[in-house]
C-alpha cells in the first residue's frame, strides 16, 4: 500500500510532497535523519531547514492505503500541479514522477488562463480540486486568470 503525505513549514507557509510505500512515520523519519544531517535531496526543502526550529514544521499525512503506484503519482501530481510554485518546496520540473510532469503542464495552462471546462476531464480533477484552483486564482468564473 502507498501513501502521500507533505511536510509544512508554517513560517514560510509552504509545504513538500511525497510518496512512500513504507509507513508514512517510517519515511518521515528518513526526511528528518537526512534534513538533520544537511543532505536531503531537495534543496529547498534543506535550506528552509536549516536554522529553523523544529516547531515551525509539521507532517501530514494526505491519503493512505492507496492500492497502486500509479493512482499514487496521480495524487501527488495533482496536488502539486494545482499548488502555485510559491507554496512548494518541490520542484515540479525536476521530478522523477511523469505523472508530475503531465499535470503540471495541464495546470500550467490553467494558470495561464485557459478554461478549466476544457481541461478537466484531461487533468481528470475533481469538482473540489477545481474549486481549489479557482480560490487560489481568486476567480469564481468558469475562467482562470
């Protein structure tokens, strides 16, 4: 079974998101064993670390129990193609998950302002995740941007 979860810096408002087909407490600690030591893999997510306190972070576990690796990478490719680069520690351009890759210039152009109509069924989002989109737009129409 797999898991997506994020972990939130509440100073800097910005969270990362990942995966694991391991115990999500299991793979926070690796995140934590590695951010400690000043090696973890994503750089932006190191540099906010160090020299924080540990209270201004936080781990939340997303989903769980998620039967396949694809309907995983499909969460968490959602989730960061419908978050502004601004709130992320993760690079969407950089990920090894396609299924970032995809979603990410899907929302790209949503960002740009093609109608959401047209793409919905393309990015396969939800009612809800759209709903998220237009409120981090700031608009209310069938148009973002």
């Amino acid at each position: 079974m797999h898991s997506v979860y994020k972990i939130v810096n509440f100073t800097l408002e910005k969270f990362y998101v990942g995966k694991t087909v391991r115990n999500p407490f299991t793979r926070l600690r690796g995140h934590m064993s590695a951010l400690g030591k000043g090696t973890h893999h994503n750089v932006a997510l190191q540099e906010a670390f160090t020299g924080s306190h540990i209270s201004e972070w936080g781990f939340v576990v997303l989903e769980t129990n998620i039967e396949s690796l694809r309907e995983c990478n499909e969460l968490e490719g959602r989730i960061i193609a419908t978050t502004p680069l601004s709130e992320l520690f993760n690079d969407p351009k950089s990920s090894p998950n396609s299924q970032i890759h995809q979603y990410y210039a899907i929302a790209e152009r949503l960002w740009r302002g093609q109608r959401f109509i047209d793409i919905r069924d393309e990015l396969g989002v939800s009612l809800g995740t759209i709903s998220r989109v237009r409120e981090l737009s700031g608009n209310s129409s069938n148009e973002i941007c």
